[in-house]
C-alpha cells in the first residue's frame, strides 16, 4: 500500500505583499519553499497574470506547482471586493460560470465558497441541491463547500 504524502499549499490572497506580484518570482519562491501547489481565485489568477490564462499556466507548469481553485459565489470575479447579497439563482449561476473558467487550469480540487451564511435552512437545501446538479457536470473536479449549513437553530 502505497504511503500518503502530504501536500502543502499557500493560499494567494495577500501573497503580493508578502513576497512580489511577478508571478514566475513569486511562484519559483513557493516551490524554493516547499510548496506542492497554491489556492487561487479567477481574480487571483487574473491579477497576477494580467489576464493572461496562458501566462497563468506556463508559470504553474515552470514551477511545477499544482492549483486548488476557489469559488465564491457572492462576488463577481470582475469585483472581487465587493460582496452582493444575489438571490439563490445567481450564488448558482455564479458557482457553473466560475467552475467553467477553472477547468481549463486542472485543478486538483475546487473549494467553494458559496451561498450565503444568512440563509435559512430551507434557502440552504435548495441551493446545495442544484449546487450538486451544477457540480456533477464536472466529474474530473473533487469540490468541498465552506458554508454555515446550520442557522435556524
């Protein structure tokens, strides 16, 4: 039986700060550092590319570096600092067109961050429900959601 490795990923939010906004320094110093892989946003991978997809994949490829995406369907890729308060039919909208721009960077796993902690439990049934139709559209990508499921208690 083969022996699990464990993988460690650095989350981008903020990164720049920290270390530099060019991506190939900034990714070539995550593998210098020991990183298996990072955890971006579209508008992390926007910003740090320039919008540039390609750019966005050579890097990862170059250093060898694997990708967790993220999800979060109360913002709008385009205004990644500013919440919405959306009706569950766009949180849904928002979850497909999000993981249809992630899936040409193979990621190894997608965490969404959807829906609204203020729902109700029933909002959150309905959402989860087609949040799982959307999803098995997608059986190449592993999902976990980061919610409050339980808020009427």
């Amino acid at each position: 039986m083969p022996v699990p490795q464990l993988k460690i990923f650095r989350v981008l939010w903020g990164i720049e700060a920290q270390f530099s906004a060019d991506i190939n320094v900034l990714f070539a110093e995550l593998h210098r550092l020991g990183y298996t892989g990072i955890e971006a946003s579209l508008s992390d991978i926007a910003r740090l590319s320039n919008n540039d997809s390609n750019v966005f994949q050579q890097a990862l490829h170059d250093h060898k570096l694997e990708l967790i995406g993220t999800v979060v369907t109360s913002f709008y890729p385009s205004e990644p600092d500013v919440w919405h308060d959306l009706p569950i039919d766009e949180h849904l909208t928002n979850l497909e067109k999000q993981l249809n721009e992630l899936i040409q960077f193979k990621p190894i796993h997608v965490n969404i961050q959807g829906g609204q902690d203020s729902w109700s439990t029933k909002q959150k049934e309905e959402y989860f429900e087609k949040a799982l139709e959307i999803q098995a559209k997608f059986p190449q990508m592993t999902s976990s959601h980061e919610v409050s499921v339980i808020s009427d208690l």
